[in-house]
C-alpha cells in the first residue's frame, strides 16, 4: 500500500465553469445564522491576516 | 482595518423593526452561496416613518459617511432620496440604497425577497438569488459578473436540493 496521501478527484465537485459545488452543497446544508458565522470567521481571519502583515513592504 | 459585525448590524436594524432588503453579496451569503463580502448592502423603506427608525440605527451605531473626511452623518433629506448613503459605523460598513437596479425600491424588490431567521428571534428579510443574479448581471461591473457563476451554482445546487 503506498504512503502517498489520497488525492481527491476534483472533476466531481468542481463544474465546468470552476465553481466548487460541494463548498456549496455543505453551506446549503448549514443554517442561515451557521453561514453567517462562516462568513465572519473568514473575514476575522483576512482581518488578522491583514494586521500580521501590515509592517510588510509590498513590491 | 475595521472586521464587520455582520450581525450585530443586522440585530440593530432590527431591534428598531427598519424595513430593509438586503440586497447585497450578504444575502447570498445567508442563502448558501460561498462568496464574501465585507459590507451590509441595504435598501430601505423610504417613507419618513422607516427612515426615522433607520437614522436611529445610524446614530447609535456611529454612522459617519465613509471616504469624506468630514465625517458628516447621514440625515433624514439623504435617507428618503434615491442615491446611495456609503457608511462606517462602529460594526462595519453599511451602505444604504434609496434606489438600486435603475430605479427600483424596497417596495419594487420586496415581492422577491424573502424573510429568514437568524436565530435568537433575529429576522432578516434577503433579495432572491434569482432576483439577486438579475440584478447583478444588468449591473455589468467585473465583481458583479464575477459572482454569477457561483450565485447561479447555488440556484441549481438549491433546486436540486428539493
């Protein structure tokens, strides 16, 4: 049995124009106060981002 | 930069009972798509009665208008026109539509919206993704059209859900 790490398949979740159903079918899945706890936790962790780096220079 | 609180926002303008739509990237957020967004996108019941509610909201969460360095606060005249009011309050940024989509109001929108519980008692009332797709794509900017793909997904992957 081999070590590598089992790849995913993404033609079966990904369409043709590159949207990723399944990301779509899990927040389907969720409530509404469940995805807007999703969409504040991700812009909290671009925000944090933003602050870990705001001393970089940027080219 | 300032992290929105989307819901405290939301749990201020309904506390006051605002008639709103919301009509932005928000809304598709809350019916399932995976896109994001930074800001509450609103159009407002424009008679004096609902504006009053709404500059209630606006005065207690600090509603200044964003990119003018005067930091005027909204008032009733701005509120019951037509144009978009760009806000920051203290939860982030609000930006109140009179009008979007050549002219439509909230009560031109509101048959295509639609009401949905946040929990708590918290009720929000969202444009369709359908209507939401329409007007994203006569709106023709690159972010607007950028989304469709995604908006449209959410639509089939909903309808196929039932």
């Amino acid at each position: 049995m081999s070590d590598s790490p089992r790849t995913t398949d993404m033609t079966d979740s990904v369409d043709a124009r590159g949207v990723d159903r399944a990301q779509i079918r899990r927040m389907l899945a969720w409530s509404p106060a469940e995805r807007l706890q999703w969409l504040q936790e991700f812009m909290e962790s671009v925000t944090e981002i933003r602050r870990l780096n705001e001393d970089r220079k940027v080219c | 930069m300032k992290t929105a609180k989307f819901a405290e926002l939301l749990r201020a303008l309904a506390a006051e009972e605002v008639d709103a739509i919301l009509v932005g990237m928000l809304s598709g957020v809350l019916q399932g798509a995976p896109v994001t967004t930074g800001d509450v996108d609103i159009v407002h019941r424009r008679t004096p009665e609902n504006v009053e509610r709404l500059l209630r909201v606006l005065k207690r969460v600090n509603a200044i208008y964003r990119h003018d360095p005067r930091r005027l606060q909204p008032t009733a005249s701005h509120l019951l026109g037509a144009g978009h009011q760009l806000l920051e309050t203290d939860f982030g940024d609000l930006d109140c539509l009179g009008e979007i989509d050549g002219g439509r109001t909230f009560e031109d929108l509101e048959p295509h919206s639609l009401r949905l519980s946040l929990g708590g008692g918290l009720h929000v009332r969202v444009l369709g993704l359908r209507e939401l797709v329409e007007v994203k794509r006569r709106a023709g900017r690159p972010k607007d059209l950028a989304a469709l793909p995604v908006l449209q997904a959410t639509i089939d992957e909903a309808k196929a859900r039932k």
